[in-house]
C-alpha cells in the first residue's frame, strides 16, 4: 500500500505509512463482546457502589463495635467454614462415586443431589425441620435417645448452610473427576497401588484444584444463606443470627445500620475471595 | 516348567476374538507385532490384569493369576508386574524422582529407602541430574527412561512395554533403542513388548510373535520371521515381496497360474520371498540369465531411503527398488509399460 | 417506508392508550361510609400487620362483595418490614400496623395521608401445641428447663409487647429463637419445634386446631393498640380512605372483635 500524501497535524515521519494498516494487539476486544461485558459489570458492580455512597462514613467507627456486628460476623464465618468442611467430608466421596462408578439410577441420584440448588431456600429450611426437627423422622430420634436437638443451635445453622452448598462442591468436583484421566489410576495399579491408595495419592492431588474452586464457591454460598437458616435454625444473636439474618432484622428498623452490616460482610468476602491465588483453584 | 510366563489369552473384542498363547522365559524378550487392531494392547492389557480374560489363563510364576474357569481373578495391584505405558504416564505432579519411588512405596517400603532406591535406577538410566525434574519438564526421551525406570523399580516377573518408542522422533529413537536394549538384557524378569516396527523388534527382541485378527500367524526368532515371512503384513513390513503358491522342484505356480523360477527345490504349499532390490527393470523384453521376466505397469513410483521403490501391475503384483539416475534414464513414471526381469538365485521359497 | 413507519406510530399509540387505563382510580369516586353500595372502583393495596391476615382478608371480602368494582390486595407482614417498605415508597393505599411505634415510622417520614386512627387492639397469649403436653400455665412456666420458647424480634410490635410483658413480670426467659413476624413465631408451635410461643390471641384463635391459647394476667400491661392510615402516595386514594372508613365501621369491627380483637 502506497504512502499517502496527506499530512496530519503533528504527524510524524511514518505515521503516513502507518494508516490504513489494521492494528492487531492482544488488547483489541470486538466491540460485539465489549459492550454486554461491560454492562455485565456495571449490573453486578453497581449495587456495591450504591452501598459504599450511601455508606454513613462518619458514625461507622461506633456502628461497627455496636455489639451485635462482631458477634454476627464471627458467627457466619465460623459456620459458612465448618459448613464446607462438612460438604468436603461428604461431597468429594459422593462426586467420586457420580464419576468413577456406575450404578443403576446414578443419574437419577445426580439430579437428586442438584435440587438444592433448585429449591427456594426457605423450602429446603422446611424440609430440614420435617427430617431433623424435634418431631422429624431422624430429629425425634435423635431427640429421644440422645438429646441431641439441632435446630435452634450452631450446629443447625452449619447444617442449613451445608444443604443448599453442597451441590456447588459435589458438581465442581465431579466435573474435575471427570476431566481426569483415569489412566493414571490404571498406572497407579500396575505399579501396586490398591484403589484407596490410588485415589489418595495419584487423582486426589491431580483434581485438587477442582475440589478448591468448588469448595470456594461452597464457602461463598454458606456465607450467604438467608431462607433455610432462619427457618431451620431460627434467629438469636450469638447463636444463630449470623451476618444476613442480622442484616434482614435491622433492615427493619434502621437502613443506615443495615448498610453497615452488608458493608462489612461485603469486605471480608472480597477481601477472602481476593487472596485466593489464581493456581490453587485452576488446573494447570 | 521353566517358563516364567505362561498364558493363553482368550478375549471377546468386537469384531473377533483374541485367542493368543504366550510363553516366556526369565531374561526373555517377546515381541507382539501386528497391524492396528489384532489385539496387542487387549493382549497386554490381559497380562497386566487390566482386563480380565473370558477363557484361557494367565500364569506368572506358577502362580495363577486369571483363570476364567475357577473364577479366580488377580487385580493388577497384586501381581508382579511392571508396564511401561505407550504415553509414560508419568503422575504429573509428583518429581521424577518420587514418580519411580511410586511403585516400592505401595509395596509399604520406606519412602527415604524408597527414593534411595528410585535414585539408584534414575542413575542407572543415565538421569541422575534430572531427579527432581517435573515430567512436564523433561524431553520425550527422558520421560521415557523415566518411565521405563519406574516400571523396574518394583522388581517385577513380567515387564510389559507398549510401543515404548512410538512417541520419539527418529534421531531420539536411535538412542533410546540402544538404551533399552541394555535393560532389558539386564532384567531378570521375562519382557513382553509391543510394537509395529520391525527394527524395534529385531533390536530388543528374542523372539517375535506375529499376531494378526486376535491370532498368531508366525512366531520364531527375528532373523527368521524377517527372512522368511508367512503373512503378507510381515512382508510389507520387512519390506519383501511375498507370494504362495505350489512348488515341483525349482518352479513354484503362483495364484493365477503364472509361474517362477526359483533357486531351492520344495514340494507342496511354499512361499516364495524376494527382495525389491532383486528386481530389474527393462524397457524391453531382456534377453539374460534372469530365469524370471515378464511385461508389467507401473502403477506408482516413491521415495525409499536414497533410491525409489516402483510398484508393478502385472500378472503379480510386486514392487521394485531402482536408483533415481536409473528412473531418469528410463523414463519411468506411473503408466509407463515396462518389463522385470528376476534372478531364481534372489529368491527364497520355504514350505507353507 | 412510508407504511412502515406509519405502522410503527399505530402500534405507539395503541400502547399509549392501553397503559392510560392502568393507573387505576382515574375515575371519581365519591366514598361512602359504612361501604354503601356502588361507592368505589378500581383496586386498593393495603399493607397490613401479619397478625390481621385472617380478619383482614374477611374484611376485604365483604369489602368487595359491598363495593363491586374494587378489588382488594393484601399484603401481610411484620408491620416493622411493610413500615420500611412504605417509606422505600412502595406503591400502597393503606397500611394498619400492629403498633404505635411501627406507625411512627411511616407518619415520621411523612407518608400518611391523615391522622392515623387506633381501630382494634390486641393482647398476647402463651399459645401451646393443642393439649398443652407440658402443662404450661403461665409466665413462671416459660422458664422451666428444657422449654423451649419463641418469641418475635423485639422490632417487631409483638415482640416488643413480649418484652414489655416479661419484663414487668421481671421474667429472665431466653428464647431459642426471635422471629420475624407473629404467624413465624406460631408456626414454629404448629410444627412442634418449640413448647411455646408468645403470641396474639387473634393469632392463637385463627390456629384453634393446631394451637392452645394461655391467658396471662401480665398481657394486660402490654396491649398493642393497631392504627390504620390512608397513603399518601396512594394511587387510589379514594378507595383508600373508603377502605380506612370501612375498617372503622361498624360491619368490620364486628369481624375483628370475633377474631379476638378488642375494641379500642
């Protein structure tokens, strides 16, 4: 292409030789993917701005050492971590067994274990009373012969938490069980590995990416859980009123409060969800 | 018996059934040859007990380790054995040294002996420096030694290797020929290897073992299956013409009646070989000592090595090695009317 | 073109007319007590206390059967939650609260369209599942060991009547749970979860099948007066204010002292 003759004002040497050229960089994104990811963002990080505006900056220091926010705070993110320890315990097991086995019905025992995610939280806080209630199938039991009552308790609150995250933790890690070659397992074998050997030494290593980025997104779920909490495990501070329950109740009386409370959950989830490096959740 | 593997390998594959006798003796190298899809991976995959087998037996050791009619079935786990895979498969995310120590440490031996030991067959394969390398990290080559390193770490009866050098190049393949040669000379255990090449198999092996539809077609040792191929696959492989046909003394009645003169007088069911380099071409009938000529076409002309092979149309169809200055001087391009001339002396003829 | 566009301009207009009739109250209505007949069109919103569901919906029905045209909407809730709502500036006509002080947060932001008006009150009772199994007979009893109570959030009108009524007693009761309304609190006692729940009789009368209501003389000390106001961002403020004078009349009274209201 021949230079052209006409100059731009405070064009260079070559810039005539420049023009005309499309310009290929890594940084050039179609307008076509640009414009919906950019109103992508703005849906999703709006709301958040809208919080930190409205933010009472000035009464914030007496706010957040107002007794109920500590105690609140501790509490969610001491269930939402037991509660994804509880989904590891059971879910990387039953993913394995939705992976590696076949059984008659497993997909109907795939589909069985996603509904929690289906069902309105508040529904799945009803059933769990009807099953581990103080009259419940297993509740009453329990009850009966040991004393034992969950709802009510910490521990409710753990359980209510772990039933609507666990399908995240047992759908990630089944698909990473999935994406594994399981001809390691095969080497694993002829080299004299039994099966409980192999799977703890040669897939879990080789999917435990996998199980980190579901145990992520199980963690942030429990954090999050509002309808099968206060349904199953009631509300009362200290016990059971962790940071989306208190935030509901002062809604009620005093928004500015409220603010304050989905500020401070907003900051230690970004803050936690931020330190996660990139390596320890992808696969290499 | 003094063989240490002793099987009869009966599998159901779509498509035909695997009905394969092998035999070994410790120090043995058992070469499977055979086109894509006869059954040698079934065949090893059988062995190792990946697989279990519908009829026959696997013996390793006068232990039996399937055996179909009494329902016993050995996993692989618990049996003396130790695959080189065709991928290494090597555990990604352990080092090269760890990846070898594998197989001791399953079998409950400590994991400082283990790595001793691990580091003591890494130096024997010659990557000694390369012992705390990732897999992902080291060269094909040495990925394969590594492989092969780990296989013999448990000290198995039966070392099973498949296509161990298919995913080198040439000049690492060279190399790495040579290397395994040495370990398998020096392993105690019987080998049984895989492979579709003939120079693989005639380097490593003892003995070949052709296998063809899930049967075996030929087996003895290389130099004779190579010189003397029953199978048309072999032949092809070694690169000989072949052809069967009835001997009366020295002349053999080819398929189609057409008939050649050959150097050993047989009786019966013979197979005649020769070289392509055996064959001349001429651009007219020749008028010579060559017993053997007859009118042919040239169907295609390839590079083979420094020269070009020429496949003939023909009352047999066959293929000749010439020089390219030849080809040149004789204008012989596919389509061009040419006539092969054959010495009885170049051929061998062998009872069927 | 021409027709293309002449297309386009129709189909605008048509929706324009279409959404014009969607405001609802267009029409003058001239609102008549006591629901004479024929007074009041279009629909009416009315956010109301949890704890006046069954009365209220009674209520609206007789309503409607004496104003054809109207349609009446509920919505029930906590009366702290729907106070919120209002001063958010959802679009509601009337709203009856279960307090004086969930009132003051709606004529403090300066929502009402009038004075609000105290038209029932209401008093709490222990309620027990039926039978009363753990033979509860008073205050004294919530505190017994492994009885488990529920109270409403004191945010919550009735759980700021429980307080007051606790506290006069100088009761030291901790509950396992503070919920978000009064019908919460209740179906906690349906489903068996707890032994008790302090709760409105209108409440524990609606639930007479599953529930046992206790009397208790320290509830007198702690009545909730309801007020009801006319919005003023009503979008039907005629059918408001016929709705708010319905309420007081004397057909509507009839119904909420049968609930178990008392009269103010």
């Amino acid at each position: 292409m021949p230079p052209t003759s006409t100059k731009t004002a405070g064009a260079g040497p070559v810039a005539h030789l420049r023009r005309g050229r499309p310009r290929r960089g890594s940084a050039r994104v179609p307008v076509v993917l640009a414009v919906p990811a950019l109103l992508g963002l703005g849906f999703l990080v709006l709301p958040l701005a809208g919080l930190l505006i409205r933010t009472p900056w000035s009464s914030l220091p007496q706010r957040l050492t107002a007794p109920g926010v500590l105690e609140a705070l501790r509490l969610s993110l001491v269930t939402a971590t037991a509660a994804t320890l509880l989904c590891l315990l059971l879910g990387v097991p039953l993913a394995w067994l939705l992976a590696r086995t076949t059984f008659p019905g497993r997909r109907l025992v795939r589909a069985l274990v996603t509904v929690p995610l289906v069902l309105p939280p508040v529904v799945g806080g009803v059933a769990l009373l009807l099953v581990f209630g103080r009259r419940g199938l297993i509740g009453g039991w329990l009850d009966e012969t040991f004393g034992i009552t969950l709802p009510f308790t910490t521990t409710g609150v753990v359980l209510a938490e772990a039933f609507v995250a666990m399908p995240f933790l047992v759908i990630a890690v089944e698909g990473a069980l999935r994406g594994a070659d399981a001809r390691y397992e095969e080497a694993a074998a002829t080299l004299g590995a039994g099966r409980w050997t192999a799977f703890r030494r040669v897939t879990l290593p080789l999917v435990a990416p996998g199980i980190a980025a579901g145990a992520v997104l199980c963690w942030a779920r429990a954090l999050g859980e509002f309808g099968a909490t206060i349904t199953f495990a009631g509300n009362f501070p200290g016990r059971t009123q962790t940071m989306p329950l208190a935030v509901y109740l002062a809604l009620e009386q005093d928004l500015e409060a409220a603010i304050v409370l989905s500020l401070v959950l907003l900051v230690v989830s970004v803050a936690i969800l931020a330190s996660l490096r990139d390596r320890w959740i992808t696969t290499p | 018996m003094t063989e240490l593997l002793d099987a009869h390998l009966v599998v159901e594959r779509p498509g035909f059934t695997l009905d394969l006798p092998l035999t070994a003796a410790p120090g043995e190298v058992v070469a499977l040859l055979g086109p894509n899809g006869a059954g040698k991976t079934t065949a090893l995959r059988a062995l190792a007990g990946l697989l279990p087998l519908h009829g026959g037996h696997v013996t390793i050791g006068g232990r039996r380790l399937d055996d179909p009619d009494t329902g016993r079935f050995v996993a692989a786990e618990k049996r003396s054995i130790g695959v080189v895979f065709q991928d290494y498969l090597l555990f990604p995310h352990l080092t090269a040294l760890d990846n070898v120590a594998f197989g001791p440490r399953c079998r409950g031996v400590s994991r400082q002996r283990a790595r001793a030991d691990a580091a003591g067959w890494l130096d024997r394969v010659g990557l000694a420096e390369h012992a705390r390398r990732r897999p992902r990290q080291l060269s094909g080559g040495q990925a394969q030694r590594v492989a092969l390193a780990r296989a013999l770490a448990v000290r198995p009866d039966l070392l099973l290797l498949d296509e161990p050098l298919a995913a080198l190049d040439a000049r690492t393949r060279l190399d790495t020929r040579v290397h395994l040669h040495r370990h398998l000379a020096e392993h105690p255990g019987a080998t049984v290897l895989i492979t579709h090449d003939p120079l693989d198999a005639m380097v490593l092996a003892d003995r070949l073992v052709i296998v063809e539809q899930g049967r075996v077609v030929q087996s003895g040792d290389a130099a004779t299956v190579t010189t003397r191929p029953r199978t048309d696959y072999v032949a092809r492989l070694v690169g000989l013409n072949l052809y069967r046909g009835r001997a009366d003394g020295t002349t053999v009645e080819l398929a189609g009646g057409f008939r050649l003169a050959t150097a050993e007088p047989q009786h019966g069911e013979v197979f005649v070989a020769f070289r392509p380099s055996a064959v001349a071409l001429y651009p007219r009938q020749p008028d010579g000592s060559p017993r053997n000529t007859w009118p042919a076409t040239i169907v295609a002309v390839a590079p083979s090595g420094d020269n070009l092979r020429i496949e003939l149309a023909g009352p047999i169809p066959l293929a000749a090695d010439v020089t390219p200055a030849a080809a040149a001087h004789l204008n012989l391009t596919p389509g061009a009317r040419v006539w092969a001339a054959l010495k009885a002396t170049e051929t061998t003829t062998y009872p069927a | 073109m021409r027709g293309r566009r002449w297309t386009l301009s129709v189909a605008v207009g048509a929706l324009l007319l279409a959404t014009a009739g969607c405001g609802g109250g267009d029409d003058d209505p001239r609102p008549g007590a006591d629901g004479s007949p024929g007074a009041v069109t279009g629909s009416v919103t009315v956010l109301a206390a949890a704890s006046l569901t069954e009365s209220f919906t009674r209520i609206g029905a007789d309503f409607e059967a004496a104003n054809p045209g109207v349609t009446v909407t509920f919505s029930f809730a906590g009366s702290s939650q729907l106070a919120q709502q209002i001063t958010a500036g959802a679009p509601a006509d009337v709203f009856a609260a279960a307090s004086p002080a969930t009132m003051k947060t709606v004529t403090d932001a300066g929502d009402n369209a009038a004075e609000p008006q105290v038209f029932v009150s209401n008093q709490l009772v222990i309620a027990v599942a039926k039978g009363d199994p753990k033979g509860i007979t008073g205050l004294a009893d919530l505190t017994k060991p492994d009885t488990k109570v529920a109270l409403c959030a004191e945010q919550v009108p009735c759980g700021a009547a429980a307080k007051t009524a606790l506290d006069a007693a100088g009761s030291a009761l901790t509950p396992v749970t503070l919920e978000q309304d009064v019908k919460q609190a209740l179906s906690k006692v349906r489903l068996g979860e707890v032994d008790a729940a302090l709760v409105y009789r209108t409440d524990a009368r609606a639930a007479a099948a599953d529930v046992d209501g206790i009397e208790f003389p320290e509830s007198a000390g702690a009545v909730n007066d309801y007020p009801i106001v006319a919005l003023k961002q009503a979008p039907n403020s005629a059918g408001a204010a016929a709705f708010v004078a319905y309420v007081l009349g004397d057909k509507a009274r009839a119904v909420l002292v049968e609930a178990g209201f008392q009269a103010p």
